[in-house]
C-alpha cells in the first residue's frame, strides 16, 4: 500500500470517472479503484464519503436519466436518509466519481477537481475528448 493511497469510487461506463484514474495513474500513483456498480455502497459509507467531501445526499445525487425522478427523489422534502437508503439500493443514484486522499475527499467533476487531492501531479492531463487540463 502506498503512503499515499488514493481511492476512486469509478463506474468505467463514465467518461468522467475515466479521466480521473487516467489522471490519477498520470500522477504516478496506482489507484485503489472500486467499481461501486459491483461492490454496491453501505449507508454508513455514503454518510463518511459525502460528509468528508462537504456534500449533501441531495447534491450527491446523479439526477441524469430518469431513475431519481422515477422514485421520486427530486421532489422537494425527500429526506437525506430516504435518498441513502435508494442509493444503497440503486448504486447508480450515486453521482461519480469520487475521490479519497490524505488530502480530502472530493466529487470530482469536472475531473481536473482530482488535482487538488494528489500530492503531485501531472505537468498536464489530455482528457478523452482531447481536452488539455493542468492543476
């Protein structure tokens, strides 16, 4: 394990989530990548995750396609443990990715919010789509 562990939430369906560990490997590290489509998250988790990265359940929540919409979880008043509780049982509700140093945790979109979270990092980054980005 590196003295400095990095840890990707990832879903490799997403181009965003992609650059990251592109990113992240780029930097010289090797990241601990979970696949949380597979592993699945667990309410305590998702609590620490958004809580360490200052973000609430609502704002962590991946309202692209309709799947939030269809349960009901865009409407004004859904409680942060009822939206918990669907992205325990909905892995995707869970907007990606998210990015776990020593130095913080973060939701890394746009993905050059990665950066800020590495103790060193590439001179530049050319993302997917050609984009070039430097921290």
């Amino acid at each position: 394990m590196s003295d400095f562990p990095v840890t990707v939430f990832h879903n490799p369906a997403c181009g965003t989530s992609r650059n990251v560990v592109a990113m992240v490997k780029a930097a010289g590290y090797e990241p601990e990548v979970v696949e949380y489509l597979k592993a699945g998250w667990g309410a305590e988790q998702l609590r620490t995750l958004f809580r360490d990265a200052g973000l609430t359940p609502r704002q962590a929540m991946r309202t692209k396609g309709s799947l939030a919409g269809e349960l009901g979880l865009l409407e004004e008043g859904v409680s942060d443990d009822a939206i918990i509780a669907a992205m325990v049982e909905h892995p995707i509700l869970v907007e990606r990715p998210i990015v776990k140093t020593p130095k913080g945790t973060a939701l890394a979109r746009p993905s050059e919010k990665v950066f800020p979270l590495l103790d060193k990092a590439p001179d530049s980054f050319t993302k997917e789509d050609g984009e070039v980005v430097r921290p």
